[in-house]
C-alpha cells in the first residue's frame, strides 16, 4: 500500500524539471503519473481515456484538464501554496488509493473528481490533514449517537439532518420536540466539560448523551476506527443517495475525510449514559449568571447528576 513517506520519497527521486513525470505504480488500474508541471512544483497527473470534468481551483491547488496528441485526456493537481505541501501529499495518496478498485470510465473520473473536491474544500478549511486527538473522539461519539438514532427508529434522513453539530449549532442533534448534546470521554472520567453558556440551553427539555471512549489496541475486541465507523454508517445510508450525500458534506464540514490514516487510531466504546436536562438540571446558561459574565466553559461531576439520568 502507498503511504505518504513512501509517495514523499517517490517524489524526491524525480528530477525538478519542466512538465517531469513518472507513472508513480505499474499495478494500479489508473495512469496515475506524480512530477513537476514547473521547477520545484509538485503535480500529480491522471490520464484517461474520457474527458475528464473541469474542476476548479483553490487557493492550494491548481486545476487543470488537457487533450494529448494521442486522443487522451489529462487530469493534473498542481500544489502552488508550498506551505500545504504536507496536506497535498495526504491528498495525492489518498486519491491514489481510494480509487485502486476504479476503472478508466466515465464512474472512474468522476469519483476521483469528487474526492478532489472534497480535499480541496478540506484545505481552505485547515492547515492539517487530520483531525486532533480530542476532535476525533468527538466526532466519533457524534457518529455512534447519529447510528444510534438510526437503530432506534429515527428515519435515516431525519436522523442525518437532525445531526447539527457540523453546522455549528449549539446543540450536537437538534429534532422537532427535542435535541441531544453529545459528550466523548474517556472511560474512567468523572466530569464532563461545556464549552459555552448556550451548549445547555434550548426552549424545550433535551439530553445530555455521554459516550465513555478510549484508545484501544488495533483489532481488539468490539474496537473500531473513525474511517470504519463511517464506513458502517454510509452502508446503512447508501440506499438513499441524498441521505448519503448530506452525511458526506456533515462529515466534510467536521473537518474529515477518508484518510487512511484514521486507521491507525482504534478505539473501544465503555458505555453510554443520559441525563434529562430540563429548567432544575444544575447547568450555566445566560439567565442564571451575572449579566458581566459573557462566556464561560464548566465542568459538571458526572455522579452528582445520578438523579437526572435516563438511561
């Protein structure tokens, strides 16, 4: 399998000059070629037997599409912000990868085209290619509450749109008559954290959902990663193509992408637990503090709430 280093190493081989390139494996399905469209300017070309969709370029990346003598098309992503050069390597070996299993057709093309896309709107949004330690445990706290939902009646599209933490909301799901904030804390805690004045604080009654997760050994028992919990949820979606498609942008607004990298970070679930937040739940919100006090983030003892849990 490729890997960045691997990709990186590749790269450095090649001598820096003008529209340089190699077919970067002879096994792939796909003429992926890695080079230089300039002097000291990484590019990584595809060509293709289709005429390949013009994709736009971003502030990181240089789009381009082009017809050989040959008849064939080419694809290139040329990097000019040489301080993304690290995420531009992620996204060429991801592109590579994910679509190993891709064919030279029309479906081909446009899955890379997508994943492009992707990456891109990723890149004007962060200056790594991967989610921090404490953001990855949230988002899978998010994904395991959202499967939850799903398991337990909720209609995947409504499941899916109540799921507004990507959006910014101060509330992780938010449904018509309800909404959940979801906590990810390691298994021994025994406090949670809130951020805000507002995370508590909605017109109607909700839950605070506590998932207990930590770091675990890869493949051990009843342990998952970011990437295959994802996986399991696109599977469960994937009959319904816009359900599927919201989720993707969610996931993408989260900051994430199909790094195969999250396959090194595996995690095990200790248990969940809820607690009614209604108007008596011990919580700091904008009515009850000193109106000088304009933002506050708190810790709640989680055995001192026994009285508001749910389940």
């Amino acid at each position: 399998m490729l890997t960045n280093d691997i990709l990186l190493e590749k790269w450095n081989s090649i001598a820096q000059y003008n529209k340089s390139y190699a077919r970067i494996d002879g096994t792939h399905p796909l003429d992926w070629h890695i080079g230089y469209e300039d002097i000291n300017q990484k590019s990584l070309l595809i060509v293709c037997s289709y005429e390949p969709e013009f994709l736009q370029s971003s502030k990181s990346i240089l789009s381009s599409v082009g017809c050989r003598s040959d008849g064939k098309w080419t694809m290139t992503f040329r990097l000019v912000r040489q301080e993304n050069e690290e995420v531009f390597i992620r996204l060429c070996c991801d592109l590579i990868e994910s679509s190993r299993y891709q064919s030279d057709s029309i479906q081909g093309i446009r899955f890379i085209a997508n994943r492009y896309l992707q990456w891109s709107k990723l890149m004007e949004q962060q200056s790594s290619g991967l989610l921090g330690e404490a953001e990855r445990k949230g988002l899978l706290g998010e994904l395991i509450h959202l499967q939850n939902c799903i398991l337990n009646g909720v209609p995947m599209h409504e499941a899916v749109e109540s799921w507004m933490g990507p959006e910014g909301a101060d509330q992780d799901f938010i449904f018509s008559d309800t909404w959940h904030e979801v906590k990810a804390t390691g298994i021994g805690s025994t406090f949670v954290s809130i951020s805000s004045l507002e995370q508590l604080k909605a017109p109607c009654s909700g839950e605070l959902i506590i998932y207990f997760i930590d770091k675990t050994a890869p493949n051990s028992s009843n342990s998952y990663t970011l990437l295959s919990k994802a996986e399991e949820i696109r599977g469960v979606l994937k009959s319904n193509q816009a359900t599927l498609d919201l989720f993707n942008d969610k996931l993408l607004r989260k900051g994430f992408i199909d790094s195969l990298e999250y396959k090194e970070y595996w995690y095990r679930l200790g248990g969940n637990q809820g607690y009614r937040v209604d108007d008596s739940f011990p919580k700091l919100i904008n009515s009850n503090v000193p109106p000088q006090i304009v933002s506050a983030n708190y810790s709640i003892s989680i055995q001192a709430i026994q009285n508001w849990r749910t389940q």
